[in-house]
C-alpha cells in the first residue's frame, strides 16, 4: 500500500454516464484510490462531447473525459452482457465502493438494484446518483441538468447578490452555459460515499447510498430557504430584494465590480478609501437602513466614483483598506493571475502535442499531497485486476452494531465563520460529530444578520445562523486573552479536527498557527480556509462570495445573450468550498487511522468554483476560444431554456435534445407556427431560435407552470417548473424524502430546512437546534476540561467568557 496518498488501497468501481458520477468517482482517483472505470464498445459518453482540438470530434481526446478520468484506470466491458456482468460481479467482494449515475430501470434491467447488490455484498458501499432520487413523486421524471437546476432553486437565485436584474419580463431566471447542477451532484455524492464508507471501518456495514441531483443542489440555497423559513421574505431577483447596502454588481472604468460594504464599519472603510466625498456623509446614508432606503441616489453616486477606476485600482485600494471587492475576471484573466500560478491551481498538460489546462487539486494537504499521476486512460480490454495492496481498513471482517450516527467520537473545534466552514461542520455535526463553536459577543457575524425570528433582533434570533450551526456546542471565549488561548489549546488537544476561515495570519496571531497546533495534537486534521488560499499572492486578500465568483472565471459563462457578464447564485463558492472540504477532512480521518498523522489542509474558496468550468477552460487553452454568453440555452439542441407562465415571475424550464422529444412536443402545442418548415431539424431550430422561442413562450404563458410540467413530463418530455424558496420547502418530492426537516429552537420555534442531502440506508442525522451564544462554555470546561465550579468562577471573574 502507497501511504503517499491519503486514500491508497481504497477500491471503486465506476459505471457511469455522466459528470456528476464521474466528479465523484473523480475524488476517490485524486486522493489516491484505485478507481477503475467500465466503458463499453462506445466509449464513455464524456468521450463524445469534448472539447476537442481544433472542434474536430476525437473520442481519445474529450476535455470532459480528461478532466474527470484523472488517475483512473479504464476497462471495456458491455455491463448489459451477461458474460461481462459476470466478470464484474465474480469481483465485487474485492471492492469497496461501486458508483453509478444509472437510472433504476437500467439497473433492473442489468440485474443490480440496490436491494440486490447490498444483500449479496454487505460490505460494499453502493452509491446511486439520479436526478431525484430512487423514490418519490419525481423519480420518473424524465430530467437533465438544465431540468434539476430548474428544480432546485439555484435558478430562481441567480443571478445572484449582489447582481440583480432590471428587467424580468426579459431576464428570466439564469442557467450559466456549464454543467453546474451535476458538478455540485458529483462532490455531495463524494460526501456522502466517503461517510459511509467511513462506517463501514467503524461497523464492517456496507451501505447503500442514494443521491437526488435536486436535493443536492437545494441544500446550497441556504441563504433563501433560511430567509423564507424564519420571515416569509421571498429572496426575488430585483434590487428591492437586497437587505443590506452598497451590496452591489456595478460598472467601473473597464469593466464591472462588486461593491460589497453591507455592514457600518465596511461604509465606514468605503468612505475613506474614496477620499470622505461630502455626499457619503450625508444624512441619508447615515445607517444600514437609509443606505437601503435611499439606494437608488447612493448606487448613482457610488458609479460615478467606481467609473473613474478600473478594477484592478479598485481591488489594490480595497485590499488595502481591508474590503472584499472584487472585479470580474474572465477565465483567461484568471489563468493569467500570479496567484492562480504560484498555487498550481491550474495544471498544464499536453498530448500529442496539444497544451492545454484544466483545474487541479481543490485543497492542498501537506502530508499527503493530491497528485494527477495520469490522465485520459486507454480502454483496456482485460479484466478487472487491482495493482495496489487493499487498505488494511478494509480487510476486516467483523460485523458490529452499526451506528446511525458515523461520526459519533470524532470532535471538531470549530472556528468557522459566515458561511463555508459553518456549513461543512453542519453536515459533520448532522452525521453525529461533537463540534465545539467558539464564539465571542465582540465579533459576530450571522449571528447577526438577518432574517430574525419575528422581526426581533438578538443574536439568538439569526435565521441564518440558526441554520448553519445546529447540532453544533457553542463556547464562548475573549481569544484576544491568554487565559481564553489557553482553554482553546487544551480542547485543541482532545480534539480530531480544526477548522477556521479568519483572514490569513490571524490564527497565527492567535497563538493557534499550523504548526504550534501540530505540536499539541499531532495527529490533528487541520482545515484553514481562506477565500484565496493561505498561500500565494493574494492569501491576505479577504473576499464575500461575490468576489470569488467573480475571480473564477464563471462569470464569463453566466449571462443573457451576449450580456454583461452575470453572477451565479446561492451565495456560491461558499457551499461548494465547504462541501470540498468536508471530503478532505474525511478522507485525512481515514488516513490518521491507518498512519497516526495529521493532516493540514490549505484549502481555498476560489479553486472549487474551477470545477464548474472544467471545459471551458480546457477549451480557452486548447482552442483560444472566447466564449459568448448564451442565456439559458444550449450550444447544440433548441428549444432549451425557460420560458414564462402564468403568475407573476413564474418560468418553466423545457430542454428538447431528441427528435421523438421535439415530435411530441409539436403534437401538444400543436399550432400552425409550431409546425413551420423553419423548425423542421436540429440545424434549423438553432438558426431560428429567437422565433422558437417566441412561439413557445407564448404558448406556455397561459398555463400553471406544475400543470404543463404534468402535461409535458406524461409525455416524456424533459420539463420542470422553475421553484422558488416557499416552493422547496412545501416540494412533494423534497417531503417525501424527508430532505425537508424541522427543528425546534429555543428562541426560534419550529422552523422548516434543508437536511442532509444523502440517504444512507439506515445512517440518520439528529434534527438539534442550533446553540444560543455560549450555551455550553460551562458544560464544555467542565466536561472536557474537568474544571471545577471554583476554577470556572475565578476564570469568569477575569471577564474571558466576555
């Protein structure tokens, strides 16, 4: 066994067909498992869409392929053959972990349910990814990406803050010209896999593990759902919607940015870094209110001054007085950066002569580096044969009483902050984790913003927060005092995992730097996230997601026609970066078992956005394209987009990529201009897509957007309404798989959220409020600790619990 990877010895057999199996098995490969990969006569259909040198069709060189083989090994075999069926089933006790984006149908019809292969091989972890999931209302809906994005909610959030629209008769809800529904699929199925596999070390259980593309994107719309759950405030897509101002997507000298100073004290740093003009200290800007109130004048104000610079000043000048601005990148500005470079954030490959690049490792761990020791495997027509030593993890017999709760002794000292890292440590606490939340009243963050439980606003009343932290023991502790350093380092000591994502250097500060932790506890996994890294350039560079947005290069493919260059969603890296850290985390748990040695991880929230973008990068490197902003629609099949219906600012969202689809859907519309020579093929659909387009939205507007999904979806068409927040809290198919929970805060009642967005068999996560501030800083001391009531009154006297 190779213990220069953290998951050597590991075994995954993929069958898939699409990214987001693909991305996962993916994960396994680049953190050292060996992953083989079945393909039949055809290839892998990632082989067939590239993109390809020249945009000349080579099935041995798809940038999609490349992209989401690295490290796999691949063999041929026709798994609907029931000689090659056998073969794979004669291996299956050899194996650890078998992933498949198959529908359920074509697993019956192969002969490998999961009713089947979990009773046959009880200590195999069995995932299936689907776009809703094995059972529910929806789980024969037929659905691709644009369908699921529809019906998660990321496309009634995007654009997304601070970019609003202006025109919503003709800025309909946005889907950005990549695969970003199953890219974010592909890491939660990665999650989710890797937690049971880590039950299964635990127990000796295999597990099956069932994942709803819908419900994995809808657990990233924290934000909306919060906001609808705790106030009945529907988060919309026009500036009336935006809470907290300048929060803002605006014009500069040569380009656009985002204003980001939502709270007084980053007006007050706005204010100097543009010279104290008279204006900003009027009145009427005084507070976050009247700056809300009175947006209108101060975003006219705020262009005229971000006007006179370009956006590479305004990021200098904001970095300087500590703001999180940031002005849009495109992808070859990104490849271009000094920090993108110094990182190795992007690999730099070739074949037969070809350059190009594509994203490397998300997170950088120390003792196990994540290397891409190959790409593009060849078919190969032998059979499956392993050529590393099993993990000793799996070679265990024994069969325990499994836990519902896999994570259950693993504690967590969690210095996460906003969103990202409050979001990772949510799912480990929902999964059985102990996380211990350091706080302090002299700095809060979601604790105070809103939505608040009735309108009042306390820090116990944060929606927000109240979310992202349940489960989760809150300590609070003065860090800016020794003896609060001193308690952090001894629950640092007992514990297996930390994480923060201050601004880089203020751990250090702290006394709480990478290696004084190592010296404490060596066998600790450490996760430090910083919105740029902790190495590079720009690591002292803080940024809200806006700014990362913009930075990745995923802006250049989100955008209306031809438009400006638009921002996705869902307060988007900040779920995306969490989601990749929690399988670091996990992956270095499993490798501390097996070597007694901590990990470090430096993780960022800018490279997890590359994994949206994959091709396109590929394609501006390999080909110099520069690529055009299409709207909703699809480089290839028309009509594919989302179309208006009745009531107000309600879309549904149809993509037609067959021609028995385009049949049926011409026998339902059944109109004289449906039926127009001009519509006739492919070719000639894309040609007149303005006129298509027109003809089916004026046919869909006089319907309910569910019903026509009924009356479409009957008929086999790929069709889905596009939901809103209120609509994914009350969705049939999210309550029925009871993705949608309920908890009962203290201060906050009984509220509806998202859950997890996994079911593994009979693994459940605890529906626990979130903390009040400090709620457990005395059982914590005196737990874990062992001090005593006199010790812990003679800290209090010295004001550390502030």
């Amino acid at each position: 066994m190779n213990n220069d990877t953290t998951l050597s010895g590991i075994r995954v057999l993929e069958l898939t067909k699409g990214f987001s199996g693909a991305i996962a098995a993916k994960q396994f490969a680049d953190y050292g498992a060996e992953v083989i990969l079945l393909e039949d006569a055809n290839g892998h259909p990632l082989r067939h869409i590239g993109p390809f040198p020249d945009n000349k069709k080579d099935l041995e060189f798809s940038g999609a392929f490349i992209y989401t083989s690295t490290n796999k090994k691949s063999i041929e075999l026709d798994i609907f053959d029931k000689d090659d069926l056998q073969k794979v089933l004669s291996r299956l006790n050899e194996i650890d972990i078998f992933i498949t984006d198959f529908s359920y149908s074509e697993l019956r019809e192969i002969g490998i349910t999961p009713e089947k292969i979990t009773k046959d091989y009880n200590h195999l972890i069995f995932t299936t990814i689907t776009p809703f999931g094995l059972d529910g209302p929806y789980s024969k809906f037929n659905a691709d990406e644009l369908i699921v994005y529809a019906m998660s909610g990321l496309a009634y959030a995007s654009p997304g803050v601070p970019d609003v629209v202006t025109d919503q008769e003709n800025e309909p809800p946005l889907h950005p010209n990549t695969n970003i529904a199953e890219s974010i699929a592909g890491i939660v199925t990665a999650d989710a896999t890797i937690l049971a596999l880590y039950e299964r070390i635990v127990s000796g259980n295999g597990h099956h593990v069932d994942i709803s593309i819908q419900e994995a994107v809808a657990s990233f719309e924290q934000r909306d759902l919060t906001a609808w759950a705790y106030g009945e405030l529907l988060i919309g897509r026009l500036p009336t919607s935006l809470a907290r101002m300048p929060n803002y997507y605006i014009p500069c000298k040569d380009g656009y940015v985002a204003i980001a100073a939502p709270w007084d004290h980053q007006w007050e740093k706005l204010k100097i870094m543009m010279d104290n003009p008279d204006w900003a200290n009027s009145e009427v800007f005084a507070n976050v209110y009247d700056r809300t109130a009175n947006w209108d004048a101060l975003r006219a104000l705020l262009i005229n001054w971000t006007e006179q610079q370009t956006g590479d000043e305004i990021i200098k000048m904001a970095d300087k007085h500590g703001l999180p601005f940031f002005a849009y990148y495109s992808i070859q500005d990104m490849l271009d950066s000094d920090h993108v470079k110094q990182r190795g954030s992007i690999l730099n490959l070739s074949i037969n002569k070809k350059t190009f690049s594509m994203p490397g490792p998300q997170m950088k761990l120390d003792k196990t580096p994540i290397q891409i020791k190959s790409f593009n495997p060849i078919k190969s027509n032998s059979s499956i044969e392993w050529f590393n030593k099993r993990n000793p993890l799996m070679l265990t017999n024994k069969k325990t009483i499994q836990s519902n709760l896999p994570l259950n002794g693993i504690r967590i000292a969690d210095f996460g902050q906003v969103v990202a890292l409050p979001f990772a440590t949510q799912w480990l606490s929902r999964m059985g984790a102990e996380v211990i939340l350091f706080e302090t009243s002299k700095h809060m963050t979601t604790r105070v913003t809103a939505p608040f439980v009735n309108n009042e606003d306390h820090y116990n009343n944060s929606g927000h927060f109240n979310l992202l932290n349940e489960g989760k023991q809150s300590i609070q502790l003065d860090l800016e005092k020794k003896e609060a350093i001193a308690i952090a380092r001894e629950i640092i000591k007992t514990s297996d995992v930390i994480v923060d994502n201050f601004k880089t250097g203020v751990m250090d500060k702290l006394g709480l730097s990478k290696n004084i932790i190592r010296e404490l506890n060596p066998k600790i996994v450490q996760l430090s996230l910083g919105a740029f890294g902790r190495s590079g350039p720009m690591a002292s560079h803080g940024g809200l997601h806006s700014a990362i947005n913009l930075f990745s290069g995923v802006a250049e493919l989100t955008g209306y026609g031809d438009g400006m260059p638009r921002i996705l969603g869902a307060v988007m890296p900040d779920p995306l970066a969490g989601s990749y850290g929690v399988f670091a985390i996990l992956a270095s748990l499993i490798h501390v078992k097996v070597s007694n040695t901590g990990q470090y991880i430096d993780g960022s929230m800018f490279e997890p956005m590359l994994t949206l973008i994959p091709s396109a990068i590929i394609d501006t490197t390999l080909n110099h394209t520069k690529h055009h902003r299409i709207g909703n629609r699809h480089n290839r099949f028309s009509p594919h987009g989302f179309f208006p219906t009745k009531g107000y600012d309600r879309w549904i969202a149809i993509s037609i990529t067959s021609k028995d689809e385009w049949r049926k859907l011409k026998e339902i519309i059944n109109n004289e201009e449906i039926n127009s020579n001009k519509f006739s093929s492919e070719t000639n659909r894309k040609d007149n897509e303005d006129a298509l387009e027109l003809v089916i939205s004026n046919w869909t507007k006089t319907f309910n957007n569910i019903k026509l999904t009924d009356i479409l979806q009957d008929k086999g068409i790929k069709s889905g309404p596009i939901l809103q927040p209120d609509d994914l809290l009350s969705d049939p198919q999210l309550l029925h798989r009871k993705f949608i929970i309920e908890t009962d805060h203290p201060t906050g009642g009984k509220v509806k959220h998202p859950g997890v967005p996994w079911r593994i068999d009979n693994l459940k996560s605890l529906p626990i409020p979130a903390p009040l501030l400090g709620e457990h800083t005395k059982s914590i001391l005196s737990r874990i600790l062992k001090l005593t009531d006199k010790q812990i009154e003679e800290l209090e006297k010295k004001d550390i619990f502030n």
